[in-house]
C-alpha cells in the first residue's frame, strides 16, 4: 500500500470535539463522521442538541451518524425520529440492544421501513449482523458498526468476523459495513482487506495516514533520532 489514494474503504472520524472535526472537515480526507454520548461527555459537550445542530451547520455535505441514549425502545424511537430530523446527512445511530440485552431489531425494522438512515451499533456478533440484515430496508441506507477494536481487546481475531460480515452484506446493497472502535492505523488496512465499506478512526490515528507506505528504513532511522534527541532534551547522563 503506497498511498491512502489507494484505499477504497472510506474513512469516517470518530469525536466531539467541533473545533476538531471542523478541522479535518477542511482537510477533505475523510468522507463521514460519527460520535456517541460517551465521546461527547470526554469532550465536555453539555447539550447533547445544541452541539448537534452546530456540527450539522458547519458540516452538511457528509454523513454524521448521531446516537439515541435511551434505554426505553418507546422513546428511542422518539428520539430517533427528531435526530433524524436534524438533517438530511444524519444517519441515527441504535444500538444493537438495550442495556437490558433486549434486541432492537423490531425498533431497527420499523425505523427502515419508513426510509430513515440508520447507523446500528455495539455489534459484535456474527448473529447480531444476520438480525439486522433480516429486517433492513432497501427504502433506507443503513450502516452496520461492527465493533472490531473491542473484539480485539478479548484476545480474538476481528478479522474473519469482519470478512464474515462483509460476506453478509453482500446481498444488501442499501447497506454498508463499518469496522469501528479502530486501535491503530493498521485498522484500515485490515478494514480494507476485509471488504469494509466504512472504517471509524480518532484524529489521533489520522495524523498517522501520512505514514502508510512509509519506507521502514526511514522509519528506523526516524526513531533512532527520537529516542536520542529525547535523552539530549532530558540532559540525562551515566557516570
């Protein structure tokens, strides 16, 4: 992989911070944002509305996936509904199940069926992913956030979970698969090699794009010069 020109997986940014997402907004890199509640409360975000419709002002030409936060299915649906009425490039973000473990997959079928563009998501499962391609819509785009990134972190391969999915999808061409909670910059590759649509990554991953391709003799040489200019810094010494 020599460049990120390469990549047919498209790259959506995962924060709440506006300053930051305006940022890379104007970079033209990425081609989607998404958030959540837990995201917007590091951010410090007080009104969950109020920050929503100001990204929506400044960003209207690609996609923002917002999240409902209720655990009753009745006003998720509430809630989902006004989201959705925020913009025509929103996509509601439902999550796979309640925090009782109840599916939503009866909230996701009608929501679809009414043409409203979802983004499901906390999926882990190959199981949860075969419930939500049953019910989706072809009247509505939806996404499904495979989370692959907390996959990883129980000591599983994500991969064949994400090619499984990807396989999936196939037959849904109103649908697209997104590998989310990304760890590293080797997440796209793999996001890619998988038949990903979509893969989330934090500015942080973002400011090391640059860096794919990179020739490893370089990147040798540029950490040699940082653990060495890092001790000269730091004034260290051994008698």
């Amino acid at each position: 992989m020599e460049s990120i020109n390469n990549l047919k997986v498209k790259i959506f940014a995962d924060g709440a911070d506006i300053n930051e997402m305006k940022r890379i907004h104007g970079e033209g890199l990425v081609k989607g944002f998404t958030t959540n509640p837990t995201l917007m409360r590091k951010a410090n975000v007080a009104n969950y509305e109020l920050f929503a419709k100001e990204v929506l002002k400044e960003i209207q030409d690609l996609p923002i996936s917002f999240e409902v936060f209720s655990d009753e299915f009745e006003i998720m649906e509430i809630q989902a509904r006004r989201i959705a009425g925020w913009g025509k490039n929103v996509n509601v973000k439902i999550p796979i199940t309640n925090t009782k473990g109840a599916s939503s997959t009866a909230l996701i079928k009608k929501l679809s069926d009414e043409g409203i563009s979802l983004n499901i998501t906390a999926i882990t499962t190959i199981e949860q992913v075969e419930a939500v391609v049953s019910v989706i819509s072809p009247k509505a785009k939806t996404i499904i956030s495979v989370f692959a990134g907390r996959i990883a972190d129980t000591g599983r391969d994500p991969i064949p979970y994400m090619k499984k999915a990807a396989n999936i999808l196939k037959s849904k061409q109103h649908a697209e698969l997104l590998w989310a909670s990304s760890r590293e910059l080797l997440n796209i590759i793999q996001a890619e090699s998988c038949g990903c649509h979509i893969v989330t990554v934090t500015s942080d991953i973002l400011k090391k794009i640059p860096n794919i391709g990179k020739n490893l003799g370089v990147l040798s040489l540029d950490t040699v010069s940082m653990f060495y200019e890092d001790a000269r810094a730091s004034k260290y010494v051994i008698s």
